[in-house]
C-alpha cells in the first residue's frame, strides 16, 4: 500500500470528528443570523455563551461517514484560547477502518493543540512506518488533502458551543419539548440548515466548500444552559455523515503536552517522502 494512502486515511479518520461542526467565529454579529422561532432565541443564545464560558468539557461521540468510516471519540476538549483536547477513537467500520486494521491499528490517542493534532498508532504501526509512534498534523497542511481552509477551520472549532450557534443558523429552531439525557432533564431543540436558504455569506460558503446541501440539528440543553447532547446529521455531495455526541463534566481539567519530538513524524514531510519513494 503506498503511504501516502496511510497518512491521507488517518487524517480523514480524524478530521471525521469535525464533519458536522460549523466554524463560525464566536465574533461574528449576531444580527446577521435569519429569524427563527422567537420564543426559543433567548434560551439558545444563553446556553451558547454558558456553553462557551465554560470552557472544557468532556465528551464521547460517535461518527459514521457513509460507507467510509464509523468511529467512536471519548475523551476532553477544551476551547478558552482555540481547540486543546484528548481524545481515544477506535474504529468501528468503513473502508477507512479496514485500510486502519490491516495496519494493525484499531484505535488511537488524539491530541489536539493550538498549531496542529497529534496520532499516536501504536507499536504494530510504528514498526511497519520507521518506528516513530506520533503523526503531526499541522492545521495549515490539511489544505492538501483536498479540504481547503475550510477543513483546517473546522478541527480548530469542534467545540459544544458551535452546535449550539450553527442551531441558530438554521432558520426554523423549534423547541421539542423535556426529555431525559443522561439521567437529567434537558430541553430539546431542533431546526434545518438549507444551503440556500442561509442568508450569512460566510456561513454558506463554508458549507457550500464541505458539499453540504442541507444540515439537521438536533440539540439538548440542560438546567444550567449547558449542551448535553446533540445529534448533526448532513447531507452532502458524497453522502451522508451523522454524529451524536454526549457532554459532561465541564470545567473538568484539560492538560494536553506534545509528544516527544524523537517520536515524532510529520505528515507533510512523510508526503513528500511517499512521492518520491511510493512503496
């Protein structure tokens, strides 16, 4: 198998977790936004900042990309200066998985930081790829593989609070009513993201670069304005992709350090490496 297929796979296998997580900047004006259902407004826009005030959290998700690729996230993110987090994802299915498992790679840690993420694949992986456990994957080097900015935005974003903002993009928020999530009780919202419906030129263009043509949200907001759940499912020029992710625990610690450098390989230089010897 040529490596550059290795290292364009586990990229793929973990910009995954950002699939269906908008990247709009928590500055942008928030009178730009379509209209929605007005009584569900306030209760949003006050879980949105209650979600991003607190700062860290922990989560476990679960994503499938088509026939590509089903994975499984458990682990802690924090967002107070840009992504940081850990994160254990193990492979569930998807030709992705399969590229993964012949590799002898069935899981992995993740670490994000602020200039790039981190994969750490194992010994059996190590031993095939020249020995060093740690994939770097620089933010700016997911432009070649075909993401564009966009993809690299993404990574950077996938926080609980931007579920809760591209909700209040959708348009048509509806409130479903109390429900039970994890043992508390939670309120349940619930709208459509429609390419060409979103008035916000920044927004639609970001979407318009994934292939998305139409986007649900569904989200639950607990007693302390907190997001517990959300299930994002969207449609794309290359099927569909749905992730559900569960969150608790915020303000729990996050402390993520970079792997050793002498343990580390770097997905741009391994590229370049594979070009010119494809074995």
């Amino acid at each position: 198998m040529k490596r550059t297929t290795v290292w364009v796979t586990t990229a793929a296998a973990l910009t995954g977790l950002a699939a269906c997580t908008s990247s709009r900047s928590s500055d942008e004006p928030q009178d730009k936004r379509p209209a929605s259902a007005p009584a569900a407004l306030p209760a949003l826009r006050t879980a949105e900042r209650s979600t991003e005030r607190a700062e860290t959290a922990r989560v476990r998700s679960t994503t499938v990309i088509g026939t590509q690729l089903s994975l499984t996230a458990d682990g802690v993110l924090a967002w107070r200066d840009g992504l940081s987090g850990s994160l254990t994802i193990d492979y569930t299915g998807g030709t992705a998985a399969e590229t993964m498992r012949d590799l002898g790679v069935t899981s992995m840690e993740a670490r994000y930081l602020s200039d790039a993420y981190y994969a750490r694949m194992g010994d059996t992986f190590a031993a095939k790829m020249g020995g060093k456990h740690w994939l770097r994957y620089a933010y700016d080097d997911l432009k070649s593989l075909g993401g564009g900015a966009d993809l690299a935005d993404q990574m950077r974003s996938t926080t609980p609070n931007q579920s809760v903002r591209l909700l209040l993009d959708s348009g048509d928020v509806r409130e479903l009513g109390r429900e039970t999530v994890d043992g508390q009780a939670a309120t349940h919202y619930a709208g459509t993201v429609r390419v060409g419906d979103v008035t916000d030129a920044e927004l639609r263009r970001r979407l318009q670069d994934a292939d998305v043509t139409t986007e649900t949200v569904d989200i639950w907001i607990n007693e302390k304005n907190l997001l517990v759940k959300k299930v994002e499912k969207t449609s794309t020029t290359n099927g569909k992709v749905t992730q559900t992710a569960h969150y608790s625990d915020y303000g729990v610690k996050v402390a993520v350090q970079k792997p050793p450098a002498a343990d580390t390989e770097d997905f741009k230089s391994l590229v370049s490496q594979s070009s010119t010897n494809p074995t």
